[in-house]
C-alpha cells in the first residue's frame, strides 16, 4: 500500500510507492566511469595557467598558479553571479531584480583526473572539506552576500560538465527558496516545541535505527523519513551548530571518514552512480540559530522529475528509504 508521508521540516508531502519497490539492481542508470583524460582538462596539473588565478591552494610545493598542488580553488571561468558592483535594487513595474552580484567558484578536490571522493584518502576528503570552510569564512566578509552554497555535481547525469573531481561554490545575495522553507518550517517547529527539529531527528533516527546507515561520535547518516529519492541520505551532526563554517578540526576529520564511508557505500550499492551533494548551512550574516542545525544531503541520480511532480511538488520515491538504508548498512565499508 503507498504512503504519503510529510517532512517534519519544511511540511512537504512525499508518495512513497511501495507498489512500486524498487531494488538498487532494479534502476537503470550508466555508472560514473573514471579514466584518464581523452581531451584538454583544464583542472589537470601543467595546465594551472589555463585556469583564472587561485583563490586558495594546499601545496607540497611549488609557487602560486603552478603545480605542487594537492587542492585548488578558483573562480568559476563562466560564473552565474559577478563580484563586481553594486546590488542596485529596482522595480521593473509589478516585477522586482537586481544586479547579478555573487561568487561563483570552483573547488579543485585533487590533481588525479581518476580520482573521487570515495576513492580519495581520508586526509585529501579533509582538505576538501577545510577549503570549503575557509572559503566561507572569507566570503561572509562581504555583507552583500546572505548565503553561500556548498555542492557536488557527480557525473554528467547529475550536471557535471568536466570529469576532474570537484565541488562548487556560490555565494547569493539572497536567501534561496529552499533553504527558507527548512529555515522557516525549522523555526515553527522550536517555537511550537522549544526543540531544535534536527536534533530530535538524530535523537529518533539513532534510537530507532530503522532509517539510520551509520553513526559515530560526532554524526549520523540517514535515509530522511519523507525521502524524496531513492537512497536520498543525509549527514547531520550530533551537536547542534547552524553553521557549518564554525566546524572544528574534530568535526571535520571525522566528516572526513563519514563523508567518503558513505559515498563508498552508495558506490558499492548503486554502482558508482552519479549524484548531487550539497551543504545546507544557516545564512552567513545571521548569528547562530537555535532552531537549525546545518547538514549534508547526497542525491543519487536514479529517477527523474517529471509531470505531476512539478505540478504538485509531491515526489515520488520507488524505495522506502527503511529499505535503503538496510542496503548500505549491508555495503560495509566503514
């Protein structure tokens, strides 16, 4: 019998079509192949010159714009958003805009054209995820940006145009709808039961197991109640922090090993699917929040959106994330 199961957070609907149980063996979908480049790759070694000037680098050694790299990040060459000028808000008769004024860049995770987060060393995901929080930490220094999106795009079926692993960066000046629905739908929760929603989700989620992958001191993965995806996962902290750029060196090498356990168990499970990650983290100019808690949230790329659901904004999810998250606790690979 389906299910329709609302999301404690954001009050959105979910179908979870039990008739239509889905296996990972079931989905038809191409592996993410990794091999060496068979064209031009920008983001390889020798070719940094290529690249516009770095905003930060990790080095063995070796001078700016040069290799004897590990890690790199640079402005996007075609970013969405510019820098450059001033906000200037203006009517345009009943319709509101602004000037396109952002960061847009690019996280160079590693010189191996082959590699991936889930093949990477511990230490190589950990610098990862410090570029990501000293980016942060300096772009929050620009009060005309109120949010900054950390996310992955793996694989050319979840959008990534180049094969070279990395992440991106950008940074709004406005507060993306998305987010606002968990900040809001985050809020109403506290206010009604003076409880962090998050943290009584990883209290649930940890004492119930039905839904959990993994566990350790400092996180918990899990398949989300209201999943809107087949083996949709989340990676929440245990302590409650709004933002993730005030993680310490504790938090983040831990992450590390939670991070790359995970995506080894959605490889081995799914084989080597394409996906999306992103972090959701409280606004940057806003102080800590008591009411939400940042997070990671991967989306393997499995079944596509389609008709009734942007009519609706219901999903579908073929597999009952219990299921999903019975098969990466068999993957193994902690």
């Amino acid at each position: 019998m389906p299910e329709l199961r609302k999301d404690p957070i954001t009050g959105r609907w979910v179908i979870i079509a039990t008739d239509r149980a889905r296996r990972p063996s079931d989905f038809s979908r191409e592996p993410v192949i990794t091999a060496p480049p068979t064209r031009f790759c920008p983001f390889c070694f020798g070719n940094e010159q290529k690249t516009p000037p770095e905003v930060l680098a990790y080095r063995v050694n070796g001078g700016a714009n040069q290799s004897g790299w590990s890690l790199r990040v640079i402005p996007n060459k075609f970013p969405v958003l510019g820098i450059e000028g001033d906000l200037n808000r203006q009517g345009d008769g009943m319709f509101d805009k602004m000037a396109g004024i952002g960061a847009h860049e690019v996280i160079i995770e590693t010189p191996e054209h082959t590699a991936t987060l889930s093949t990477m060393g511990e230490k190589q995901v950990e610098d990862v995820l410090w570029a990501f929080r000293e980016r942060v930490l300096d772009l929050k220094k620009d009060h005309r940006l109120l949010y900054i999106l950390l996310f992955k795009n793996h694989g050319e079926h979840a959008g990534a145009t180049l094969e070279h692993p990395h992440s991106q960066l950008i940074a709004l000046p406005v507060i993306p709808k998305r987010v606002k629905e968990e900040l809001d739908g985050a809020q109403v929760y506290y206010n009604f039961k003076e409880r962090c929603v998050f943290c009584d989700i990883v209290r649930q989620e940890s004492q119930a197991g039905a839904r959990l992958v993994t566990e350790t001191e400092r996180f918990v993965v899990i398949e989300p109640y209201a999943a809107r995806f087949p083996f949709e996962t989340w990676i929440i902290p245990k302590r409650h922090d709004s933002h993730f750029d005030e993680s310490g060196a504790p938090d983040l090498q831990n992450l590390a090993w939670v991070l790359r356990s995970t995506l080894r168990k959605l490889d081995k499970t799914l084989e080597r699917p394409a996906y999306n990650f992103l972090v959701h983290t409280a606004p940057v100019q806003e102080a800590a929040m008591r009411h939400y808690h940042w997070h990671i949230e991967i989306m393997p790329r499995l079944t596509k959106v389609a008709g009734f659901e942007w009519g609706t904004g219901f999903y579908i999810n073929p597999t009952p994330p219990e299921e999903s998250a019975q098969f990466l606790r068999e993957a193994g690979l902690g």
